[in-house]
C-alpha cells in the first residue's frame, strides 16, 4: 500500500500565497510520500489548462514523485447548463489533463443534488440512470487513455455508500469505481465502519480523513465547523485526533488485502503542514500494527 497526500490538503498555504501548486510537489517529496494527488489545477495567471499540466508533470518527474490521481468536480444534473452529455465532454478534457500528468486515475463527482427549482422527481434512484450514463460516458474514453475513473463519496446527494454503490453497479464498467473517503461518510451521518465495509470491492483510490464531531443537540460550536445532513457538527481534524474510526477503517483495508493508494486529505484548522506530518505518521503507525 502507498501512501499519498492530496495536494487540497496544502490549500491554505496555496490560497494564501505562502506556496504555490509546484511548491506543493516538492514538498510532498521531503515530507516523505509515496506518490501525490492532484486535487484540481488552479491556473496561475496567463496559463491555460493543457499548458499548466505538462510544467506539473514536469515538475514532478524532476523530484522523483508520481501523480497517482487526479480529482476534478463534476455535476451531471446541473454542470454544463444541465446537458449531461456536454458535461460529459467538458471532463473528457480532465481525462486527456490526466493523461498529462501521467496519473493512472481520475475521480470527478457525479453530481451535488437536484436544484431547487427542479420539478418532478428529486429522490437519488429516479435520478440513477443519467448520472450513470454520464459515468459510463467518461470512462469509456478514458479507459482508451489507459486511465480509471472514479466517483468519491462526496457532496451530501450522492455520499452515503448504499448510493455510490448503485452508482458505481449502475455504471457497470471495470474501468469505473470508487474513491472511498473514510472521513465524509460521517457528513451524511453514516457510520464510516459499516460504510468502507460496503465500498471495499469497488475502491480504486481512498482517503484517509478524519473529523471531530459534535451533536447537533449542542449549541453550534462556531466558526471552523459545518453541518453534516442531520444537523450534527463538523470540524476537520488531524488523522487520529478526530472522532472517525480511523484505526478500524484501516484494518478493514489490511484484511482485504487493498493494494493502492492510501491519502491524506487534511482538512482542519492546525497549521497544514504540522497537520498533514501527524497525520502522516500516525497513519504508517496504524499500517504497520
């Protein structure tokens, strides 16, 4: 098993001009990860997309470290003006971006829910079939590039691991499945155990996350924190310190005998790369338990 960090897990830093997405690279590779994760390409100023993406590859040949996913949004509801099919082809370009960077993998959402003002039906199975064919769509080009494509339990609508799992079934492609984030399932308010149990068969990437949680019965903690669907409380947290079965969700994956990419995805309030170096620790602490 390798592990990996996502390049959102600096985005403070990126944000805020302390480092810049090539900075990221480098640093990755002294902090001691296997391979990187690029979650989005921020252009600078006067880059185009295609452009940006060979001096990432570029930058990350010269370190001696592999881009082993890259994560893009996606919404094949409300995306491209509502077209599912334009929205399709519009990621067909992230797929050839992929293929620049020299990932095997991409994940992109399915979709972040109906829009208000839609009529007619709004529940997630009427809602299958063209978030399916939008799927299927992009990972039959890009399995022409030699490049996965994944969905990510992700965005409340289509994050509770029952409906990825009729999504990815629904797809029924072997170049399509699972980005399996440990930690988001506890944003719909699922326990992640049960959750990551379910998603192993089909996980071709996972991120290893952690929250602390408060209920939703307590007053609202404040800034930092954010709803989960139920109402309870959410603070991303360093991996370990938070309250997501980490421990456990990793002694699933040794059971069954997952092989790939492990990643950090830090999202708390700590320093990012005080955060990131703990979490990194004590997540080969758990691994070699």
């Amino acid at each position: 098993m390798k592990i990996g960090v996502s390049s959102y897990s600096f985005h403070n830093l990126v944000s805020s001009g302390v480092m810049t997405q090539l900075d990221v690279i480098s640093k990755a590779k002294e902090m001691g990860f296997d391979v990187l994760e690029f979650s989005t390409l921020a252009l600078p100023e006067g880059e185009t997309l295609l452009g940006f993406a060979v001096k990432v590859r570029a930058e990350c040949d010269r370190v001696g470290i592999q881009v082993a996913n890259y994560t893009i949004g996606a919404d094949f509801l409300n995306g491209s003006d509502g077209d599912w099919k334009a929205e399709a082809e519009r990621l067909k370009d992230e797929v050839r971006v992929a293929a620049i960077l020299g990932s095997p993998g991409m994940r992109h959402d399915a979709t972040f829910g109906p829009a208000k003002a839609r009529t007619g039906a709004k529940s997630f199975d009427a809602l299958l079939p063209v978030l399916a064919d939008g799927c299927r769509a992009v990972t039959e080009f890009a399995a022409t590039l030699g490049i996965r494509t994944m969905v990510e339990n992700h965005g409340y609508f289509a994050q509770d691991s029952e409906r990825v799992e009729k999504l990815v079934t629904a797809v029924n492609h072997p170049n399509f499945g699972w980005l399996v984030d440990i930690g988001n399932f506890l944003c719909v308010d699922e326990d992640p155990v049960k959750a990551v149990a379910r998603a192993l068969p089909y996980a071709f990437h996972i991120h290893a996350k952690d929250f602390h949680v408060k209920s939703g019965l307590e007053p609202n903690p404040g800034e930092g924190w954010f709803p989960s669907r139920a109402g309870h409380y959410l603070r991303g947290a360093i991996i370990g310190h938070g309250n997501a079965p980490v421990s456990q969700c990793i002694r699933l994956l040794k059971r069954a005998e997952y092989d790939g990419v492990l990643s950090v995805e830090f999202e708390g309030m700590e320093d990012p790369l005080v955060g990131i170096a703990i979490g990194q620790a004590n997540l080969r602490r758990l691994l070699s338990a």
